[in-house]
C-alpha cells in the first residue's frame, strides 16, 4: 500500500512535545530529585538497570537527549560536487 503523489507519508506531523508530562515531572521531580535519584544508583552496589533506565527516559522527557557531537574526516560532497563530476563525465564521453 502506497501514497497517491504529493501525500505526505505523515500528514498530522511530529507530534507535538507533552506539556503536561513536562508540566507534572516539573512539580513532583525538581532537578535535585534526578541527581541525588543517580547518586544512590551509584553508592549502593545492587542492580538498578530498569529503575536507571526509568530515571533516563524521565531526564530526556524532560530536557531532551544530549547532543552528540559527531567527527568527520574526509571529502565533504556537496550538490556542486556531484554535478561538476557529472558535467566532466559527459564531456569526456
């Protein structure tokens, strides 16, 4: 099943950010409750992979996922690049 063309594969968009999750992580988790819930993470030895996991979708429903800084080494291809190279394939035959 496919789309008629110009229909867009999402018509309603990204949706929208929840204001009220936001709103209600705001009253009842301040910053605070999110470092200290880490520390204990961190002092006591046993296993806490699902509660940490909870504690990291809380973060990023809050404040977004970190950005990530990304590296890149060699040719950077533009649209001029790419047609320039077409251009001197047709000229030479």
């Amino acid at each position: 099943m496919g789309w008629e063309k110009g229909q867009s594969g999402n018509p309603g968009g990204r949706p929208k950010e929840d204001a009220e999750l936001k709103r209600l992580i705001d009253k009842n988790c301040p910053p605070e409750y999110f470092v200290k819930k880490l520390m204990d993470f961190i002092d006591f030895g046993e296993d806490h992979n699902i509660k940490l996991k909870a504690l990291v979708i809380l973060l990023e429903r809050r404040y977004g996922k970190p950005h990530q800084a990304i590296e890149h080494s060699g040719e950077i291809v533009t649209w001029g690049t790419v047609i320039d190279a077409i251009r001197k394939k047709a000229a030479a035959g």
